[in-house]
C-alpha cells in the first residue's frame, strides 16, 4: 500500500495552527472527526499520547510521527500536518518538528501499522522532499511530492 493513496487532500493540514505538542495530535485529530471517521478525538488522542509518554515519536530531522492503534476505526487512516514555524517534540536530534505524521490504525492490523510506519520513515529520510514539502502551498502540491517520491523509490527497488 502506498502513501499517496492512503492519504486524500482533506486530511493534509497546512498550515498547522497549534503552537504545541498536544494541540497538534487534536488538530490531525480534528480532521477524523470532522470527517466522521471517528466519533471520540479524546479517546484516540490519550492512547497517542500514552504512546508518546514511553517515547517520543519525533524521529528527528523535523519529523514526527505520532502513531497508534484504535477499534473506534475499520480501515488505516493517516493525517499529515505542517507547521511552519516549528514545534517542540521531545525529538532525538533535539530540532523542532514541521511534518507530522498521524497514523491510526485498527487494533486488529498491528502489522500493517508497522509497515507504514517503516514506509514513512524510509520516504521521509530524502532531505529534498522534506525541503519540498515545506515549500508546499496546497494539499494537492503535497500529495503530488508524496506520489512523485514514492514512485522514485519504488523505481530505485527494482
């Protein structure tokens, strides 16, 4: 499954408005929301952030992906958000945070989690799309970096 097709443009938030940790997981969460997929924001939003007390899920080099696994959902729900300005993480580079990454998914699909998760990871370690993608303007300018570099390394695997 790739990464451009699991995520649509109404789930791609850009800018971001929170200026903290905790008001980003509500704001990705909001949009679940707002789009029916979830009815309790709060109840995904504390088994993210009991996730998030073990370790946090900033990766460094501006990335985070805040992750986890819920039965308020049927199907792998991703959300991706923008922060110009930054925002404090708790990363292991110590560097504030600009995209993240909301991954939630059905209790019954551990393995498909951890196989976006690595997906993400591996997408979002190409220092020329993190740069694109903060120069990003729309949803549509982001999905098409996505697809473009999702498509590059599929090529480069063959």
């Amino acid at each position: 499954m790739t990464v451009s097709r699991l995520l649509s443009k109404e789930f791609v938030v850009l800018p971001l408005q929170a200026q903290d940790a905790e008001s980003v997981l509500r704001e990705l969460l909001s949009t679940l929301k707002e789009a029916g997929i979830i009815d309790s924001p709060d109840r995904c939003l504390q088994t993210i952030l009991k996730r998030e007390r073990r370790m946090s899920t900033a990766v460094g080099k501006g990335i985070a992906l805040p992750h986890g696994l819920s039965n308020e959902i049927d199907e792998v729900q991703v959300v991706l958000g923008i922060s110009i300005d930054g925002i404090e993480f708790r990363a292991v580079d110590n560097l504030l945070c600009h995209i993240f990454i909301l991954l939630v998914s059905p209790e019954s699909q551990p393995e498909k989690h951890l196989k976006l998760l690595s997906r993400f990871t591996k997408l979002l370690r190409d220092g020329v799309l993190r740069s694109a993608l903060m120069e990003a303007r729309t949803p549509d300018q982001v999905l098409e970096l996505l697809s473009e570099r999702e498509n590059l390394a599929d090529e480069d695997s063959l």
